[in-house]
C-alpha cells in the first residue's frame, strides 16, 4: 500500500527535529484499541462504497465498522439515506450485505416495521406497549455524504465535511469521472494479524518502495516525498518509466506495452500516471489509468485488521482494458503480498522486550501526523510505560480532564 508522506517540501521536513513514533504497546493493547475506535473511527469520516453500488429506489448496502453496522439505501425516491443497522426494540440487525430491500424494513425478530425514511411505521402488539411513541424509535441516522462518487459515513462526532477535508486535492479527481464507474470483479476483503496502525503506518510512507516493493521501483518513477493538507488528505505521484529494464517482470513489461495502446483517447501523462491517495485515519484511493481502487484499514482486535479494498472502473468490456486491468491486478497482487509480509515483520518485532520505535525520516511525515492524531485523540498513547489491564480508561480520562479548555 505505497502511500506518501504529507509533505512536498523536504528542506522544511528536515528542518523539523526528529520524532519518534508511538511506543511499541501501542500496538498490542486492546484497552487501548476501544479508545481508538470511539474516539477515532467512529468520529472520522468513513468509506462505505460508491452511489452505483445502489443503482436504485429500494437498494441498499450494509458497512460493517468493528462494533457498528451501517444501512445505507436508497428510498422510494432514490435518496441516499444512512442509518445505524440495527432495530431499536432489541437491537436486532436489520440486513446483511447488500441488495434491494422491500418498502418496508422487517425487523426479523419480533416484527418491528420500518419506512424507508427511518420511521417506525408499525409495531405488533403495539397495545403491549403502554404510551408508546412511534416517533421517537426510528431508526438512528448516520451522517452521510457523497464526495466523487463515493459514499462516506461518520457514526458520531463533527467537523469539516469530506470534501473540506480534501480541499484543492479533491480537484485533481474531476479527470477521472469517478461517478460514472462500476465496480469491477476484482474487489477484495482479507485479514491481516496485525495492529490496524502498523498497516496504517506502512501505507502513509513511500520510503519504504526501493527496498519492499522491487517490481514498483523497477517500473514506476515514484516521488518519495509527496503532498499534502492540513486536514490529513496526502497523496504522490508515479509514473511509468519510458525505458523498460532488462529485469522487468513479464507483467510489468506487458502492462508498460499496452497502457498507452489501450488508453490511446486520453491526455498521455494520464495513460502514464499512478496516483496514490490517503485520507486519515485509515483510507487508501489508488488511481491507476484503467481504474482505481480504495481501502480501507478497519480494527477488529488488539492484533488483527481488517483490509477492505473495492475497485472501480468505467464500463468497457475490450480485450486491451480486460488484459489492462488483469496485468494491474497481478502487479497490484504482488505489492499487497510484500505488505503483508512487511506488516507482519514489525507486528512480530514489536513485541520484542524493551523495544521503542526509532526516528522518522522526512518521507515519513504522513505516519508523524498520523501517530500526532493518536496522541490527540488518546492521550494515554503518549505514556512511555504501558498501564496495568484495566487502568488505561481512566487514566486517559484524567489526562483529558487535564488538558486546557
């Protein structure tokens, strides 16, 4: 997942003092983890999938967070609506995966029925249920924006809307026409057994592409540095090198060959250019000439992760795109193997007796701001010694109840 650093200035960069990343039990701890998922997943702007995943009235898809499940559909009118999938009765999930529901949602426990708007429409025996008020048990919403085609959920908290958040690099994505892509057969979701922020870390730095990643420092010319925003939007540019090596990989060889052939209708440098984006805390959008992927990098423990990748591209079913995209998918396949073999190394040296992580380069500004944002949100992350089972909730408590006003 070979994502930049946030800056593009690298005299600035090493004009700051070197800093060192979290502590090593940062990356072990479930006490800590349920505070980074309250007071960071469930409070960022989160990924779910793009408006033709829900082609119509009465489609819906479900998001599963962690903890939380998502519903998003489309109602009788073909709105996007979010909601919290669950029944507000006892907490029945609604739906699973994704599909087109009927006018109605069933709660499939007791019955409870539900409008496509989120109002409880019905309740059986709801003479059992003295002073009822309908009303006021609909179905919890979620904040919901679409931003390029692409649906974002925030479950709780506030702050800048997505697109404020990408500002001026929200632009660069326009050449793209995100909204009118499908999603291609090649979407994925796999786990890995490893610390959400260890994968998170790998993909917010391109320092490690010469060594970890050999076929993307054969084949693309790739800016090591990057860019980036003050609200934590950062992406690099690649390229395809003009000159083919003599140890390319037949894939990549092939792919170099035939992109500007297939992609003969588009300005050059696009046929050339591999885009790479990332979006804190834990969101990935990889642009390529003939489609583009997003993932995401979602907990499920202490020690294991969640990575969710979904592809997109625009409808085009000729030999040249299909062999494009399957050369892409084995170049792609080879680079996601060395991450996880990559993540799985620090994962196991992290747990090494009295280990703490050393300085950052200048191209890893991005996991800086990353790990900045972890000791903001969870100021118990900065403790050099990590607290006895148990202790760690309080402790962040008190040190937030500290913290000026």
């Amino acid at each position: 997942m070979p994502h930049d650093s946030l800056s593009s200035m690298d005299k600035k960069q090493s004009a700051r003092p070197m800093k060192a990343g979290l502590p090593a039990w940062t990356y072990r701890n479930a006490d800590l983890l349920d505070l980074e998922y309250q007071e960071i997943i469930l409070k960022s702007w989160q990924i779910a999938c793009h408006v033709n995943d829900l082609p119509g009235p009465r489609s819906y898809f479900t998001f599963e967070l962690m903890r939380d499940s998502i519903l998003i559909l489309r109602d009788d009118e073909g709105e996007l609506r979010g909601f919290k999938n669950v029944c507000r009765h006892r907490a029945s999930r609604l739906l699973d995966g994704q599909g087109e529901c009927a006018r109605r949602l069933i709660c499939p426990y007791h019955g409870w029925t539900y409008k496509l708007n989120g109002e409880l429409a019905a309740v059986p025996a709801e003479g059992t249920f003295p002073g009822l008020d309908k009303s006021a048990h609909g179905l919890m919403p979620v904040e919901l924006e679409v931003f390029h085609g692409f649906i974002f959920v925030r479950v709780a908290g506030e702050g800048p809307s997505v697109a404020e958040q990408w500002g001026e690099i929200g632009e660069q994505l326009a050449a793209y026409d995100i909204p009118s892509m499908v999603r291609l057969d090649e979407s994925w979701e796999t786990t890995w057994d490893v610390n959400w922020k260890v994968a998170i870390d790998n993909n917010l730095e391109n320092y490690h592409i010469p060594i970890g990643h050999p076929g993307y420092h054969r084949m693309l010319e790739n800016d090591l540095g990057g860019f980036g925003n003050e609200y934590g939007v950062s992406g690099s540019v690649s390229r395809l090198k003009e000159k083919q090596g003599n140890n390319w990989s037949w894939s990549e060889r092939a792919y170099q060959s035939l992109a500007l052939k297939a992609l003969g209708d588009r300005p050059k440098d696009l046929a050339r250019r591999w885009t790479f984006y990332a979006m804190l805390p834990n969101l990935g959008v990889d642009v390529y000439p003939d489609c583009l992927d997003f993932f995401q990098i979602l907990p499920l423990g202490a020690k294991k992760a969640k990575i969710r990748t979904m592809v997109y591209g625009h409808p085009d079913k000729s030999r040249e795109m299909r062999l494009l995209r399957y050369l892409n998918g084995r170049i792609n396949g080879q680079v996601a193997r060395e991450d996880f073999e990559l993540c799985h190394r620090v994962q196991q040296g992290l747990e090494t007796h009295g280990y703490e992580l050393g300085p950052l380069s200048s191209y890893e500004t991005g996991v800086r701001e990353f790990h900045d944002l972890v000791r903001a949100s969870v100021p118990a992350a900065t403790l050099a010694e990590e607290p006895l089972p148990g202790e760690l909730p309080r402790i962040n408590a008190e040190m937030k109840a500290e913290e000026p006003a």
